[in-house]
C-alpha cells in the first residue's frame, strides 16, 4: 500500500533545503503543530500560511499549493 503526503511539495522542499518543520515554524511564525497539520492533510493551509512558506522556500506559492487542495481564507 502506497502512503502519498498531502502536502508533498513542502515536504520535499524541506528535505532539498535541509531544513525541518521546526525550523519552517521559527521563521515563519507559525506553530509547528499547525505546520505538520497541513503537510499531513489534517488542516487546510491559510493564503496567508502559503505566502509564508513559500516565501521562505523561495519558491511561487503555486509551487506548493495543491490544485486539489482549498485554501482556507
């Protein structure tokens, strides 16, 4: 059985950045909880919250954001 990350382009920018959800948290100002509750599908990401992380990553936010996934307000 194949697990697939609902978030799976942040996971991997993490991982080609080298840098953990935590530290993600830290500069964004988010909380790590709500961090690791987006990757994992359990909590729709904010436009605010993809700005932040995409900004971060240096990548567009359409880079991140799921076609599939709404975007909370």
């Amino acid at each position: 059985m194949t697990t697939t990350v609902p978030w799976a382009a942040v996971t991997a920018q993490l991982q080609r950045q080298d840098m953990t959800q935590a530290t993600l948290a830290r500069i964004t100002g988010l909380s790590p909880s709500y961090i690791n509750d987006m990757i994992r599908g359990r909590r729709a990401p904010t436009e605010r919250a993809v700005r932040l992380i995409a900004a971060v990553l240096q990548v567009a936010p359409g880079d991140i954001r799921p076609a599939d996934e709404e975007v909370a307000a």
